[in-house]
C-alpha cells in the first residue's frame, strides 16, 4: 500500500495565518479525523503520530492554532485578546475553509479536548464523533488534583516548588529541575523524549505568551484566563458520541473526567494503565487500536 499523501497550506483567519497539514485524501475513504492539539499554546508535532491512522484510507488534520507552532505569532497581544471563543473560531474558519464542515471527527487532547467539548456543545452538524484524550471537565479540578499528585513528590522536590512559587521565580534552574519530576510522572513517561514533543517544547520556549497568558507557568500552577474554566454544567448539550480517554499516571486524573463520563449521554471510557497524560506515544499501538475502532464505529 502506498503512503498517503501530504498537504500543507495556510488558511487566512482574519488578518491572521492559520497552518495545517493533511495526510490522506479529504474527499476519499471514510470520514477525515481533525486532531485539535493541547497548550494551549502548543503546537501539532507532539500529536504528529496520530497521522499514521491516515494508513486506513482516513484523512488526518492536523493544524498548530494561532500563537503557536507555524501559524501567525502575536506575543505583543493582551490578555483579552486569548479567549476560548478565539479558538473556537478559528476551528470552525478551519472546517470551512477545508469543506469539511459537514463530515468530521474531532480528537482533542488536553487543551484541545476542552475547545473540543466546547465546539460540541454547539451541536455542529458534521460532528460525527468526539474523542477528549486527557482532558479535564473543569480547571478547578484540575488544580485541586494538581495538589494531591504534587504532594506525592519527594519532599525536597516539593519543597523546592513551594519556595520558588512564593518567590515567583519560575525560571530558577532549581525549580524547572523540580518541575521536570511532576512532568516525568504525570506528562510523559518516555524517555528520551519522543522527537514531536520536543519539538512542540522549543515552539513554546520561543514565544509563551499564549501559554503563560492563558494557564500559566506550568502544568500544575494554573494562574492565568482560564483557571476559572469549566464546562461541567454544559454537558448535556453535547449530543456527539463522545470516546474519553486518560492514563492511569495522568494529571488528568479520573476526577477531572468524570464529569464528562457522567454529563454526556452517549460516551465510553478508556483508561491506559501504563500512561500519563500522552497515551498515545506511551502505549501507541493500543491508543491506536482504540481510537481506529471507535471511529470506524461512527463513520
């Protein structure tokens, strides 16, 4: 069988630039998947094996959404400027302007399966499926849990934190060293990083603005626009069969998901036992398995 093809290109949104590459036919084979990355701020190379699924015959999308990877960079925008909505907009420009608005799956991990919770409860029509790949229901939760799994660090590691975030010195060498230990356990726990995250990393150490303005310095210190974010009470109106996935490790813990499994009406639950918050470089071949299945199930 041969590779499939891939495409590059840019989609104007507003005065802005948008980029995305799609591996596959569109217009061919069953219906095209649309991968929304996490961050935000982050861009698609982390998410870049999911474009191998294009080896069935089904279009992969992939796009780094504006602020990161190749797409239009605005550091000198205010805070106002980064909403959820923002992003919203940006994806529906995108389904339009690729004229796959009537047909799609959407994968959303992280921060991408927030916005993809959010577009569902638009009830977009070609909305076929949705999968929210280690995604909290709500970022109190979130930094509630964050807490409890930081307190399981060693204490020296925790105490390192403690202090620089009293002295609000994220960028001491001390506390990204400390940092890196909740990231190992509950990020990605393979090592040597895999290829795409480290590229995804380097994009955002270039220009964090969307990053820090909208989460905050990390992970686990959710400090900025969203920390308030929830999508709990909107639940219902999400009509989409809905695939949630999550690691056993995850900073997405099985509290901050559970809203989803109980607010959803037609969902399903899928926990890998030897991931954290990227199954799908830590366990890739079932986390394949399981989204291919599913996917097929709803095409």
């Amino acid at each position: 069988m041969s590779e499939p093809d891939v495409r590059e290109g840019a989609v104007p949104f507003g005065q802005y630039q948008t980029w995305y590459r799609i591996t596959g036919e569109l217009d061919e084979g069953p219906t095209p998947l649309v991968v929304v990355h996490g961050g935000p701020g982050c861009s698609h190379d982390y998410l870049e094996v999911l474009a191998a699924m294009a080896d069935t015959g089904r279009a992969v999308v992939h796009y780094d959404q504006i602020g990161g990877g190749r797409s239009t960079h605005l550091p000198d925008q205010r805070a106002d400027f980064w909403t959820v909505g923002l992003f919203l907009d940006e994806l529906d420009n995108l389904l339009q302007h690729l004229g796959i608005g009537d047909r799609y799956h959407l994968l959303g991990q992280s921060w991408g399966g927030m916005l993809g919770a959010e577009h569902a409860t638009r009830r977009p029509l070609g909305l076929q499926s949705l999968v929210l790949s280690n995604s909290p229901a709500s970022m109190a939760l979130w930094a509630s849990e964050a807490k409890g799994l930081r307190a399981q660090l060693p204490a020296e590691v925790a105490a390192t934190l403690d202090r620089h975030e009293a002295e609000g010195t994220y960028e001491d060498p001390a506390y990204k060293a400390a940092t890196d230990v909740y990231y190992e356990r509950h990020v990605c726990r393979v090592r040597p990083k895999p290829a795409g995250l480290v590229r995804t990393e380097a994009f955002m150490a270039e220009d964090p603005t969307v990053y820090h303005t909208m989460n905050g310095p990390n992970e686990f210190l959710c400090i900025g626009s969203l920390r308030e974010w929830t999508i709990i009470d909107r639940l219902g109106a999400i009509s989409a069969p809905t695939l949630l996935i999550s690691g056993r490790f995850d900073e997405a813990t099985p509290v901050t998901v559970q809203p989803f499994a109980d607010g959803i009406a037609d969902v399903r639950w899928e926990i890998f036992e030897e991931s954290s918050h990227m199954p799908f470089v830590e366990e890739p071949e079932r986390y394949r398995e399981v989204v291919e299945a599913f996917l097929a199930s709803h095409d």
